[in-house]
C-alpha cells in the first residue's frame, strides 16, 4: 500500500522517505518542504502527460478525420472520428491541463530553490527560526498557486458564460 498525501492526492509518502536521511526526517520543515516539491512534480508530470496526449490525440485524430474524407472512408467513421476531435477540444477548454502544467513546473521550481537554499546552510544555521522561515516561504507559494489554479477555473467559467 502506498501512503499518500492530503486526501488520497499527491506524492508516494513511502518513495519521500526512502530518498531522505535520518538526518533530513528529523528536520521537519525540510520534509515539508521537500513533500510539496514531491506534490508538484507529481501534478506537473500528471498535467504535461495528459496535455501532450491530448494535443498529439487532437492532430492525430484531426488529421485522420481529413484523410477519411479523402479516401471515401464510410460517413459513420469519419462523423465519429470528427466528433471525437470535437469532444478532445472540448475537454481541453474544461480542464485546462496546459496552464496547470506551467503553474506546477513555476511551483515545482520556486520550491526547488527555496529548499536548496535551505539544503546550502550548514546545519548548525538550520536553526528553529530558519526553519519557520522555510515552512513559511512554502506555505506561502502553496496559498498563491492554490489561489492562482482558482483564479484560472474562475476565468475559465466566465470565459464560458461569456460566450453563451
């Protein structure tokens, strides 16, 4: 069984630990940090997956759709062909797997950086009030993407409504 993040979500908790130190689990703002870092990775990867297939799915099937028609293909396959080209497109304006990917990978590096700075420190600096710093600055980057992936869904409903 593999343990998971907030709700069942998010990175292999069990793969988190293997990859840290004894030394790093005792660090509790690092393995906050290095969590959410795992989070984002984990979604960056889910979004890029389901983009490229669904660009790539989008052309192929366009494509395809063109060349039946050329081929005097019977009108039933290429309807169903086409109509599969419109759903891909409609699934791409509902879930918006391109913005999510770039946000994650902006997320995934800025928190990167944050724990590589903390990482540089000498543990003898990785003091309390570091730490709290650390777990701030993540915490931080969290709300603003969790409030940007809103603000995206928000513009998307009324960029819908708009056209109606």
């Amino acid at each position: 069984m593999k343990l998971r993040g907030a709700g069942g979500r998010g990175p292999d908790l069990a793969e988190l630990d293997r990859r840290m130190t004894e030394a790093d689990m005792e660090d509790r703002a690092l393995v906050h940090a290095a969590a959410q870092i795992a989070y984002y990775l984990s979604r960056m990867r889910r979004n890029r997956y389901r983009y490229t297939l669904l660009e790539g799915g989008s052309l192929l099937l366009g494509s395809a759709a063109t060349v039946l028609a050329a081929l005097s293909a019977p009108a039933w396959v290429t309807a169903v062909v086409a109509a599969t080209v419109t759903f891909l497109a409609g699934m791409r304006r509902v879930f918006n797997w391109h913005a999510d990917w770039l946000a994650n990978s902006e997320a995934w590096s800025r928190s990167s950086a944050l724990l590589t700075q903390y990482r540089l420190l000498p543990p003898e600096e990785r003091t309390p009030e570091r730490q709290r710093e650390l777990v701030r600055d993540i915490d931080e980057l969290v709300v603003e993407e969790t409030r940007g992936w809103g603000k995206r869904r928000r513009e998307l409903l009324s960029h819908e409504s708009s056209r109606d």
